[in-house]
C-alpha cells in the first residue's frame, strides 16, 4: 500500500513537472525583450551622478537624458538631447544652453531648468561619489555651485566655469551619465536621512530617457521597461531589456546558443573564434576606447632616468606577437596616448620591434649589459580577454632578449594600484580606460604630471610637455588642435615613460535575430535603433 | 549538567569566539596592503578625492578607534556600511542569506537522499558491482571540482540536451513571489504562486546536486564504513540468531548506531555549506553570501568582511552546538559535562 501510495506521488511530481509552465504571461514577450548576458556585478549604485561602473551608468544611460549627447558610433561630435542649442562665450568659459520646451519625465514632470540645477547640486554635495572628480576637476564645488550653475528662466541653463577648462572635454562631461538629468521634484520628495534621494534613485528612476527602472536585484539582474512618457524621440521597438548577472564566461555561451540571451558580452577569444563559426551568430566588434601599457618610473630604476634605455624598451616589444598570438586578434595596434576613434588619434607606429636597435640603445646608455627591474603586474586579466599573467610573461620574454632582467610581481589590482599611485612601482602593466570622449582625457593623465595621474605616479615631470596639455586641452576640435596633439605624441614617443602596447577591442556575441546593433564605447549598446526578429 | 546549563555554558562560549574572531579579522583585513577606498572609486579618482572618501568613511581613525567604533556600533546591533555596495551590511547579509540558506538546505536534502542509501546498499553489497559503482560515484564528488561538474552538467543538461534551466534562481520570464522571507520556494509556497514555485524548484536542481555532490561523496563513505563496522558487532549477530528478519536486522538496530557519525557528518557539511559557495554561486548566478565574502575580500571591504565572518562563526557555533545536542540524544551513553 505505501509503496503504490509512493508511486503515485512520483508520477504526479512527474506530471506536474512536464506540464510546468515556463511563468505567467509578461506583459512583454521575447519578442520586444532583449537580455544582455554580461557580469553586472560591479554595480554599486544606479544613482546616475554616483554611478561609475560600467553595468550601472550604461544602465543610467538608457534612463537619463543629458543636455547633449554623442551620435551612436560617432564620438568626434557632440549633437543636442536636453538642450536644443548651446552658445559658448568667446573665452570658452560661459556656455548658455537653451532647453527644449515640453520634454517629460517618466513621472509626468516636465524638465525644466531647475532640474538642471538640481542634478549640478547633487553632484556636487553627494558623499563617497566615485563620479563626482568629472564635475569638480573643473573647478565647480558645493561652495560655489549656484554661481556657476544658474536658471534664468526655465528653459535656460548658464554655466560659467571657475577656471578655464577644455570647452570639448566640458560638453563631453555634459553627455556623460554623471550629469543625468533628475526629476528633482520627485527625487526631493524621496530624501531620506539627507541622502539627496541617491538610496531611493536605486530602485526607482526619475529620468527622461527612453526606458525606465524595473528592478534592480544586486548580482541577480537589472531590468528596465520602456518609459510611456519618453518624449526625445520615437519610442523604442524594444520594450524591455534585462541584463541577468551572468558572471561565468562559458555560462554566458551557453545561453547565447540556446537563446536565453540575445547579446553576450565577456566572451573570451577562443569562444568568440567559435561563436564566429556559427551561423546562428556573429561577432560585433569595435575598438575600445582603451589602452594597455607598461610604465617606467624614472626615479625608482635607475636605467630608466635616460630617454635611451625607455625607448629601447619600446623597441624591445614584440606588438605584433602580442596582438596575433596572445590577443588573437582581439586588439588594434597603438603606440600613441589617443585612441582610435577619438579626435587627435595618430595612428602611426614608431617602433617596430627591433631587439638590435633595442641592444644598441642600450650599450649607447651605458647599459649595455642589462639591469633587473621589478614588473608589477595584477593577478586578473589585461583587456581584450587574456591574462595579466600571460602578457607580463610575454614582456619578460621580449624584455630577456635585450638583456633588461624582469621580475613579474603578480599582486591583487588594489595592491598594484595602492603601490602604483604612491610611486612606488618600478614597471607596472596597466591599463587606461575613457572617462569621457575628449582626446584631453588622455593627455592630461599620460602628459600633464600636474594632474597627479599617470605620468605623475611614474615620476615624469615634463613642464613643456604639459603646457602644451593645457594648451591643447582649451582648443575646440580644429587642425590646429590635431597638430598640438601630433607634437604631444612625438615627444611621449620619443621621451615617455610610457610602451603602449594596444589597443583592445570590445566583442559582442551576437545573435542573428538582432538587426541595426549599433555599440560604441561611450554609449554602449543603442537600444533605439536595434531590432528583433 | 542539565541541557539547560549545558546550552548556557555554550551560549557564552560562543558570544567569546565570534568576539576573538571579529579581533583577528580586523587585524588582518588591515594587514593587507591594498586601499579599499581605491578599490571603491577606481583607479581615476583622483588623490584628494581618494583622501576626502577616506575621510567620509571615517578610514583615516586611528586602528584601535576604528575597532572600538566598530564594537560600540555591534552592541547597538549595527554592523557598519558595506564600502562597496555603499548600503548597511545588515542589509546586503539580509538580501544575500536567505538565497545561501535555501541552496545549502536544498544541497544538504540531496546529499543525504543521495548518500545514505547509496552508503547502505553499498556496505550490503560490499565487494560486488553496487558497492563499485557506489565507490566509484563517491570518488567522483569528493575529488572533482565543484566549477568542473557544473559546467559540464551545465552544458550537457542546459546547452545541448534543453532538459533543466539555466542560471538563476528563476526564468526571465517569471514574475518573482513578494518577498517574505528571501527563499524564493519558500516564498511562493506561501502564497500559493504555483507557477514560480515549479520554476524555482526547476532553477534549484542543477546548482543543488553540484552543491550536494561532495557531501553525498562524503556521507556515501562514511555510512558504508560506519555500516560494516556496525554489522560486524555482536548485538547483529544475536538479533540474527534470534530469527530477526534481515531488513529489520539491518534497519531497525545497526542503522541508528551507524548513523551516529554520520549525523555529525551532515552537521558540520551542512555549517560549511551555510558559508556560502562562491564557485557554485558564481556559474549559477545565485545572488548568495559566498560570492558577496569573495566580493568583500577583494575590495578590501572592512565592514562587510566583518559582518560575513560574525554571520560564518555565529553559524558554525550553532551548527556544532545542535550537531552535539543531537549527538547526545541518539546515543543515550554520551553525558554533558
């Protein structure tokens, strides 16, 4: 009797199981849903003037709209959103934006000045706010915020910078989620405990974008549904896009070819050259607005205080081994400090590898037996989806055979820049990713040790070097600006601390259902304009 | 000593650990030589924005301040604010526990549904095929690694053969159940969501026998030498003398005493399980506190490193407890003292 009894209960859990539905009907089916696998672990806030991460500001970018923009796949040029035009005062200080009339948040609010003025407050008074040095480097504080930024009327924002600053790299900045626009009459009625909103603004959205927040789970999902009230634009064919946290590479795969996911994003170089055999699938890629190097400190390694021996260091590397073998293909070579697709990008390569002219540079030095150095190099992976480990080893090799001894300390990232930034590193292996579309987000950290970036942590002080920075920096995109940029490369080529080793390409995995994927490193994926079969 | 007085004398053990424990971890999460203000504001924060947090997280204290801080705020039942997920820890151990409890349940369910019968069958049949194919299995769980088996049966049971659901702990597709208590079988049992309960226990399968796989290694082996041992005594060889049946031989009077080690067995598996499971976590996307630890350790996050410890030591310090309570009840000639 139990024993028929315990058969029963099998065959019904068996049968229940069969007919399981897959879940309620949506209100949106795959067909208007597009799920982005991708590791959204980093998140730390979907605040748009906190976030910092990759996962939350291309989340914030769908939700917020900015007072300008850049075109999707075209970052030299930035085209109205918020503001419908904009004048720039002779000096390149005062910038007067004239809003568009009418355009509503996904609240029903309609955007007026004052939510400008908000948002350039929030900005500025948030606490721990890892974006807020894009707005403050420019001389704006919780001091000074209301004369700088100022409404006269409702549909006129005037900013007047404090000290003078790149016009490009400010209206730059002006796209950049950081200054995502709020809906401050919503936000404000959601403070709590003097948080300006910020713990409320991770649940829920307050923007004008095109989507607005479903949900965040942390290291489970973000979702966003299309906002009903988004009125920049025709509304978007896609109504629901859910980027599940998928942290696993393999795991990402698999999902792909069995269409749980439409767009896979961390694929590694091996599983992309498959993906691109199926013909399920293609492969999008696209420059990084990114680049690998490896720095000389030119105080703490005696050999590198000469010009010589850094260059014959960058003679000494084998780029195109890097990018054939290593990257598989996944990387574009670089040597200059601007990256393709931004303005002033040289696309020349000095230094082929040349272990000879390497050895000779050397001798000439006064070096022509060698020295030992220590390479710092983190225990994770480099860009372009190869690690760390493997590119400092590669180094080592290339290095060994002109004599200069490496010693790779592989160490956590937090360590490798917690000694990096105090300049105490003698070579490290590291990366520079885009803050903002401005070639002045580039020179500054490689070229100006006054900024205590880059070039600063090496021990690089060049006064001529970073004037011209500066210089170059307060230019608008003409060809006076490119030679400026031209003359900085020539002289980092020649003088710098700096082997740029490549340029790393972005890949999606991407399934043929998806037509018009449009992606750019600063935009991310344009939802807009994709459709789905 | 009574149960009472026994449990007592544990309870102030255990308040005098997870205090030493709080002690050691500090000390050593400041040992390390990384900042976790910079592995909170990235590589471009610029220094005086990096010195200013600093300051905001109240990070520039002397040490002893901080810990006294630290313990002043843990009386109060506050356990400080994750500097990576910038919320209260007590929020992120509430959102991230339930999800580990769940999974380490459903794990430890199929570790022993797996492994005592398995361990039984193969000490009766010792030396024959079941007893190899038992071996064999065990072997399996206790030597392969976790990530290895589940991309493996990720890929045969999802990617090619579609018959189990991928990562998550439900379909894109299904509207979560409100939350009550985090599990979200739970959760949609108790409001009758039919639906997403199916899809969770669905979801649950594949990370659960992964998960369960090392214990039911574990608990196959010692129920099958427990077993032997068991039916080699004397009292067996009396039962059977007497005409007992077979079954009742085995089930009735060597089974409980063999299953005393294994009792404790699943006890402290179950405390590790409880700690959480970063690999297992990590390919199934299961939002649980191992990968929160791991999280925490890398970004060099004091207070949340802290309160995951506390959640870890308090819950190995309840697990032992109940492990030997439990022990003592089912062998009548253990005393407390």
């Amino acid at each position: 009797m139990r024993r028929a009894l315990a058969g029963l209960v099998a065959i019904l859990l068996v049968g229940v199981w069969a007919v399981a539905p897959s879940g309620s009907a949506p209100v949106y089916g795959p067909q208007q849903t597009i799920v982005v696998a991708r590791d959204i672990s980093d998140a730390v806030s979907l605040d748009p003037q906190v976030a910092y991460e990759f996962a939350s500001t291309t989340a914030d970018h769908q939700m917020y709209s900015n007072l300008v923009a850049f075109a999707p796949g075209d970052l030299t040029k930035v085209v109205p959103q918020v503001a419908k035009s904009w004048d720039v005062s002779a000096d390149g200080r005062t910038f007067t934006f004239h809003l568009r009339p009418g355009i509503k948040f996904s609240s029903g609010n309609t955007l007026t000045s004052a939510d400008v003025v908000y948002t350039f407050e929030r900005v500025v008074n948030l606490p721990k706010d890892p974006a807020s040095w894009l707005v403050t480097q420019m001389g704006i504080d919780a001091k000074n915020v209301h004369e700088v930024v100022r409404a006269p009327d409702p549909l006129t924002v005037v900013i007047t910078l404090p000290k003078p600053f790149s016009p490009g790299a400010f209206l730059s900045i002006m796209a950049n989620p950081v200054t995502g626009i709020v809906d401050s009459k919503t936000v404000k009625a959601h403070v709590q405990h003097d948080d300006w909103g910020s713990a409320w603004l991770n649940d829920h959205s307050a923007g004008s974008g095109p989507y607005q927040l479903v949900k965040w789970e942390r290291l489970v999902t973000i979702e966003l549904v299309a906002n009903p009230r988004y009125n920049l634009g025709p509304p978007p064919a896609i109504k629901r896009i859910i980027w599940p946290n998928i942290m696993e590479n393999t795991v990402q795969r698999d999902m792909l070819s069995r269409g749980d996911a439409d767009i896979a994003m961390g694929l590694s170089a091996s599983q992309l050259a498959a993906v691109k055999q199926d013909q399920r699938f293609y492969v999008y890629q696209t420059p990084d607005l990114s680049m690998t190097y490896v720095g000389m400190d030119v105080k703490n390694v005696p050999a590198f205080a000469k010009p010589e021996v850094r260059r014959a260091v960058k003679y000494a590397i084998d780029y195109d081994g890097i990018i054939r073998q290593l990257l598989a293909g996944n990387g574009i070579p670089l040597q200059g400090i601007i990256p393709k697709g931004l303005f002033g990008y040289d696309p020349s390569l000095p230094f082929k590898h040349d272990p000879q002219k390497a050895k000779a540079l050397l001798q000439e030095a006064g070096y022509g037996n060698g020295f030992t150095a220590d390479l710092l190099a983190s225990t994770g992976s480099a860009a372009g989806g190869i690690s760390a480990g493997d590119l400092a080893a590669k180094i080592k090799n290339d290095l060994a055979a002109v004599g200069i001894h490496v010693n790779i300390r592989q160490v956590a990232s937090d360590e490798l820049y917690k000694t990096y930034r105090a300049q105490k590193a003698q070579m490290v292996l590291a990366n520079w990713s885009v803050d903002y579309p401005d070639p002045d987000d580039f020179a500054k950290p490689f070229g100006d040790y006054t900024q205590k970036s880059l070039c600063w942590r090496l021990q690089y002080y060049n006064d001529p070097l970073a004037k011209l920075v500066e210089e170059a920096g307060g230019m608008q995109n003409t060809p006076q600006r490119a030679a400026l940029y031209k003359k900085i490369n020539d002289i980092l080529y020649q003088d710098g601390p700096f082997a740029i080793l490549y340029q790393p390409l972005v890949s999606l995995a991407v399934s043929k259902r998806i037509k018009h994927l449009v992606f750019d490193p600063v935009n991310g994926i344009d939802f807009l304009s994709l459709t789905k079969q | 000593m009574t149960l009472l007085r026994y449990l007592a004398r544990r309870a102030a053990l255990t308040v005098f650990v997870v205090f030493g424990v709080t002690l050691i971890t500090f000390v050593l999460s400041h040992v390390v030589p990384a900042d976790p203000v910079i592995a909170y504001l990235g590589d471009h924060a610029p220094p005086e924005l990096v010195e200013k947090v600093r300051h905001e997280l109240g990070l520039d204290k002397p040490l002893p301040v901080q810990y006294v801080l630290y313990l002043q705020g843990l009386l109060h039942g506050n356990l400080g604010v994750s500097i990576m997920d910038n919320r209260p820890v007590s929020r992120d151990l509430a959102q991230y526990l339930p999800a580990t409890v769940e999974l380490a349940t459903a794990a430890m369910l199929v570790a022993v549904v797996i492994g005592v019968p398995t361990g039984i069958v193969s000490a009766l049949y010792k030396d024959r095929w079941p007893d190899q194919l038992a071996r064999v299995f065990a072997l399996g769980g206790t030597s392969l690694p976790v990530f290895y088996v589940a991309l493996l049966l990720l890929g045969l049971l999802y990617s090619k053969l579609g018959v189990l659901p991928g990562p998550g702990r439900l379909s894109i597709y299904t509207p979560p159940p409100p939350h009550i208590t985090g599990m979200v079988t739970v959760d949609a049992l108790l409001t009758g969501d039919w639906a997403a309960l199916i899809d969770a226990l669905r979801h649950l399968v594949l990370p659960a026998f992964v998960l369960g796989y090392y214990s039911a290694g574990l608990i196959t082996r010692m129920t099958r030498g427990s077993l032997l041992e068991v039916l080699r005594q004397d009292y067996v060889r009396t039962a059977r003398a007497k005409g007992v049946p077979e079954r009742r031989v085995v089930l009735r009077h060597a089974l409980r005493n063999a299953l005393l080690p294994t009792v404790t067995v699943i006890g402290l598996t179950f405390g590790s399980l409880l700690s959480g499971a970063v690999l297992t976590e990590t390919i199934f996307s299961w939002p649980g506190i191992g990968r929160y630890a791991t999280n925490s350790v890398t970004n060099v996050d004091v207070p949340a490193v802290l309160g995951v410890t506390l959640v870890v030591a308090l819950i190995y310090s309840v697990v032992n407890l109940v492990v030997d309570v439990l022990y003592a009840y089912l062998d009548p000639q253990i005393r407390y003292t």
